[in-house]
C-alpha cells in the first residue's frame, strides 16, 4: 500500500492543468476515433454518477464535456453512469471488507436511499 507522503496534494494550479487536459484529450480521442475508426457501429463511454457542466467538482464537468464531446462525434453513442465501479482487488471494497470483518456490520450511507454507495461490480460491465 502506498504511502500518503507519495499521493501529490492536488493544488489548483495542477487541478486547473488537469481539468483542460481532460477536456482536451476528450475532444481529441472523440475526432481520433471518428477518423480512425469511421466503421464504428456502437460507442459506449463509461461517464460518472453526477457528470453535469454546471456541477461543483471539476472532474464531474470534465466528465460531462467528454461526454458532450463524444455525442458530437457519435450522436448515437451509449453514455453510463456508473457510481463508484469496485472489483476484486480495489481499495474501496476490501476497505469495506475490512470494516464488516471487524466491527460486524455495514452501515448505510444516509438513509439508504443516496445514489452514492451503491457500487457497481466491474464484472457486470463485460
């Protein structure tokens, strides 16, 4: 398990670098791919719960412009929206693991009813 001191602190001048990186990089792999690949018959992007322009978080509007980027390219393209995506080996399920194996429950984010928490496994994407 990696170190905290190795995580870079993500400060705004690396977020805003990223953000238009993003951005960016979604426009042009959406033009790459039409070009490239101009017999594509179905395009499927795997997007994020909560993608919206107007949205808060940056990743979140990163997410949508790619998403905008895509449909210009491949107007009938699938966009999904998974929430958070776990598999057999991710931190986010073996960290909940972990917890029911010590403490004996699983306890509900909010009233249960939150659209966050509710985990997708990856092998339901195949």
């Amino acid at each position: 398990m990696a170190h905290p001191k190795d995580y870079q602190v993500p400060t705004p001048k690396r977020q805003e670098k990223n953000y238009m990186c993003g951005l960016s990089l979604s426009v042009s792999l959406g033009k790459l791919i039409a070009k490239e690949h101009g017999g594509i018959m179905r395009f499927i992007q795997m997007s994020c719960l909560g993608a919206s322009a107007s949205s808060p978080s940056r990743m979140l509007r990163t997410k949508a412009a790619s998403e905008e980027s895509v449909l210009r390219v491949f107007p009938e393209a699938t966009i999904m929206r998974p929430s958070t995506v776990i598999g057999t080996e991710d931190r986010v399920l073996n960290r909940w693991a972990q917890f029911v194996k010590k403490w004996g429950f699983l306890p509900l984010i909010g009233d249960g009813s939150t659209k966050y928490g509710k985990y997708c496994f990856i092998v339901d994407f195949n």
